[in-house]
C-alpha cells in the first residue's frame, strides 16, 4: 500500500473517531459543536523561541484549508476538536470521570474536547492546550482516546502540560 492511500485510510478512521466521540458526548447529556477557534501561532512559526522571548498568543478563526479544485473546502479545523457544554444543576458524578464536578458551582461547565486514536499531543498541540488553559478559555479540556476494549473510548482529562 502506498502512503496516499494509507493516508485516507488514516484521514478517514480519524473522522470516523471523531464522530463516535461527538456521539458519545451527546448520549451522555452534553451540548457539543465544533470548535472553530485556534490559537494564533508564534511568529515564523518558531516553538524553539524561549519562552520570555514569546510574543502573546490569541485567539483566532480557523483557516478554512483548501483541498483542491472542485473540491469543497475543510472547516472546522479549530483547535481542540470539540466544545461541549452542559448544565449543571446536580452535584454529582457523572460516568465521565475525569469531570470532578464539586470544585464547579451551579451554572454551565464548558469543556474542550480533543478526539485523538492513540491519545498523544504533538509539542504545538501541548503549547496551544497550555495556553488555552492558563487563559481560562475552558474549565476542562479532555482527549477522548480509543480504550483497550474495543469501541470504548476513554477520556482523560488534561492539567497544563510541564516541558
């Protein structure tokens, strides 16, 4: 097999894990959306540059991406994957364990939800979750990843990442 074609492969099973992880959301009680944010990279793309050296990140519109001629653009290609959001009027847990619901108050918990197979970041992803965190722009941010059984899916929940 060629890496086109493993590509595709590859692309497709992603998009199909995505989906079953929305799915799950919702069955579970949750409002979910596509994200369709990004955080702004560091100028010439540069994640080498110290820290203190940084300039300020944001939050931007994702980029559409362009697929070829005749072919209808990618959307949604925010980062995380997922917004989800629900009520909460009960203070107890949910079968979503990573969620430890006595530190929220009554009101909405706004979660980030990354859909990844094999459930690790790259370093871009890990700076733009820290940067997503530090700024409050979610409560939780969550990686849905494939569990050892087969068709579960098993969420972990993310604290900012030490390099």
């Amino acid at each position: 097999m060629d890496k086109k074609t493993q590509g595709k492969r590859n692309k497709a099973a992603g998009q199909r894990f995505e989906l079953k992880v929305r799915k799950d959301l919702e069955s579970k009680g949750w409002i979910v959306s596509k994200w369709m944010n990004n955080v702004s990279d560091y100028p010439d793309n540069n994640i080498n540059i110290p820290p203190e050296k940084r300039e300020d990140r944001k939050l931007i519109p994702a980029k559409h991406k362009f697929r070829g001629p005749g072919i209808p653009m990618a959307i949604g290609t925010g980062f995380p994957d997922f917004i989800a959001f629900k009520f909460n009027y009960v203070r107890e847990s949910d079968d979503m364990n990573p969620v430890d619901w006595s530190e929220f108050d009554y009101g909405y918990v706004i979660l980030g939800v990354e859909a990844k197979s094999n459930g690790f970041l790259t370093k871009e992803e890990k700076e733009k979750m820290n940067w997503l965190l530090e700024n409050n722009i979610f409560s939780k941010i969550l990686i849905a990843k494939k569990g050892k059984k087969r068709g579960e899916i098993v969420y972990e929940n993310i604290n900012i990442y030490k390099f």
